[in-house]
C-alpha cells in the first residue's frame, strides 16, 4: 500500500509565505508525475501545480510566479512554496502523486489534504 501524507499548511495573512510537504511512503518502485490541488468552500477541486519525474512544471494560471512546486525523489517528496498568498489561496490542499508500487500498477494515490487559510 502507498500513503500520502501532507503537513504544513495553517492560518496566515495576505502577502505571508507558506510551505507545504508531501510525503510518499509504502511498497513504492516508482513515483512518476507529482501534484498538489486544493478546494475552497463550494468550489470544485482544482489543479495547483504538477511536476514530473523529470522536473518539468506545470502551474495553474492563478498562481503562476507565486508558487514554486519542487521534488526531492530520493525522500519520495513533493513541496508546494506559496508566497505570496491571496485569501483566494484559502481552502485544503491535497497532494497526489502517480505511483507504481509492488502491488499494483501506476495508480493515482491521494492524500488527506491540510488546511491552508489566508485572512485578508
């Protein structure tokens, strides 16, 4: 089995910085392609950012030159730099990541989402 485990968001203000981590652990051979979404109250969830095992990134629109997604594959470990944060950014974040374990073929694997909020 493979979990995701997300930890550092919590309750900043407009124009502070967060880092959120997200690691992988578990029967893992390899994990491909890596991302971080979030929801907000009401709202469908949403692609953040995503990087591949290579390193090439892809950004929503919204937050495009604010977040830096970033990988560290010996650790099994994606981050999420937010800076600087809008109070739009509010809602939970959730890591997933494409994962080929040594029960089962490349599958998506999320995890339980941290909460990040920003007041205005």
């Amino acid at each position: 089995q493979v979990q995701l485990v997300e930890s550092g968001g919590g309750l900043v203000q407009a124009g502070e910085s967060l880092r959120l981590s997200c690691v992988a652990s578990g029967s893992i051979i390899i994990i491909n392609a890596m991302g971080w979404y979030r929801q907000a109250p009401g709202n469908e969830r949403e692609m953040v950012a995503i990087i591949t095992s290579a390193g090439t990134t892809t950004y929503a629109d919204s937050v495009k030159a604010r977040f830096t997604i970033s990988r560290d594959n010996a650790k099994n470990t994606v981050y999420l730099q937010m800076n600087p944060l809008k109070p739009e950014d509010t809602g939970v974040y959730y890591c997933a990541g494409n994962v080929r374990s040594s029960r089962s073929f490349a599958r998506d694997y999320w995890g339980q989402g941290t909460q990040v909020t920003v007041s205005s």
